[in-house]
C-alpha cells in the first residue's frame, strides 16, 4: 500500500481529492455508511468508499477511501487480515446473531466450563466453513439477506469458507466469553458467536465487538469520530 496514501491521527490530507485512507475509530451506534456521510460532507468528495464495513454496534477501526485513488486500491485493503475482540453470550439465540434482534430462546449455560471453551477452540482455527448470518448484506437470488429477514424470511444460505488464523480466549465470565480473533475477509464475528453455541448446544450470539487492526493499521492510531468530524 503506498504508504503516503494512508493517514493516521493527526494528520489530515491537504488535497483529499488527490486519493486517502482515513483511519477512523467507529463508535457504537452509526452505521459505517453514516461515517461514509460524515466524510463525504466534510472533505467535500462525492466518492467515498470503504475497506469492510463493521455492524451498527460494533466499533473499532474503519478504513474510508477518499476519492478515486484510494478507491482503486480497496480490494488489496480488503484483503488484509483483520482482528477483532468480541464478547459471545451463551445461552441466548437471537435472529440477528448479536444484539440488534431480541432473545427468542434462552437455554441453560450454567453448565459450561473454561476446559469446554478450551476444547472446541480448534474448532475454529484454520479453513472453516462458514453461514452467513440472516442480517447481512449477502446476496441470495438476487436480494440482500437482510431484506428478507425484515420480511420474517429464512432462506438457506450456503456456507462460505473463511479463514481463522488465531483465536485466544481472553477472559471467561459466564455465561460471557471475551475473545481475540484474526481472520480473514468475509468471516462474520456474529456466525462465529453462534457456531460457539451451537456447538456447546446451548445457543450463543454477540454482545459487543471491536475491530483492533486491519493488516498493519491499528485502532491506535485512529480518528475518534467526533474529533474527525470537527477537524474536516
């Protein structure tokens, strides 16, 4: 990636037309394409993309790509592996996969262990095959999947294979388990919360996720949101 491309807490590009990747630290609660029009209005480029959006309640680091330039090179941004903290809740399945959607069935984890965790760890490291979650943004006959599930559908979704490179788990607070993950683009945080569940049989989805890094780019180093706002 041309490294004069890419700008980082403090800095600002002079000429944004010229082609940039911002760093931005989302916030919970605004959807990545609400940051797209926050950039939008104040760098004053119509084109604005992104390097892998996060979900509404996820925060952390989202790469924008101002104007033409930086637009070219997005798919090599969203190659890059991509690590993530999450916290996955047993024992309560919602249709969403996180907390978007309320709890429509709960399920005793009381039983679960630290070693339980432990075992089906491996589970998930490597080529794993992967169903998208019903909320997302993938295609099926021609439809996003989240259209439909805002109808009440259920439509069988193929499985995707996705890549786990490392998964640790850092602290384990039933019936929450607060995890790290780096993996590969396409995989979905929420699929992963529910397979956990799945496969203790007691059901799972995610209660909060943070995007630490994108290849070498850090959360660290990022725009706050607001400060970015008010800096444009």
């Amino acid at each position: 990636m041309p490294p004069d491309i890419v700008f980082k807490r403090p800095d600002l590009p002079d000429t944004p037309e010229d082609g940039a990747a911002l760093l931005v630290d989302k916030p919970s609660g605004p959807t990545s394409f609400d940051v797209i029009e926050i950039v939008r209005e104040g760098t004053g480029v119509g084109t604005v993309g992104h390097a892998g959006t996060l979900d509404p309640m996820a925060t952390g680091l989202l790469i924008l790509l101002v104007s033409r330039p930086a637009t070219r090179l997005q798919e090599a941004f969203m190659q890059l592996p991509k690590e993530y903290e999450g916290t996955v809740r047993f024992g309560e399945r919602t249709p969403s996969l996180d907390t978007e959607t309320d709890v429509v069935e709960e399920t005793d984890p009381s039983h679960i262990t630290r070693d339980d965790l432990e075992a089906i760890r491996p589970h998930f490291i490597g080529a794993i095959q992967q169903v998208p979650p019903m909320y997302s943004a993938v295609k099926v006959d021609g439809e996003r999947l989240y259209e439909k599930a805002r109808r009440g559908e259920t439509v069988d979704r193929p499985p995707r294979e996705v890549h786990i490179d490392q998964f640790e788990l850092l602290e384990w607070t039933p019936p929450d388990l607060r995890f790290r993950v780096q993996c590969s683009k396409g995989t979905y945080i929420r699929s992963l919360a529910r397979d956990m569940g799945d496969e203790l049989d007691v059901g799972g989805h995610l209660r909060a996720l943070r995007r630490m890094s994108v290849g070498p780019y850090v959360t660290d180093n990022a725009w706050p949101l607001e400060a970015l706002r008010e800096a444009l």
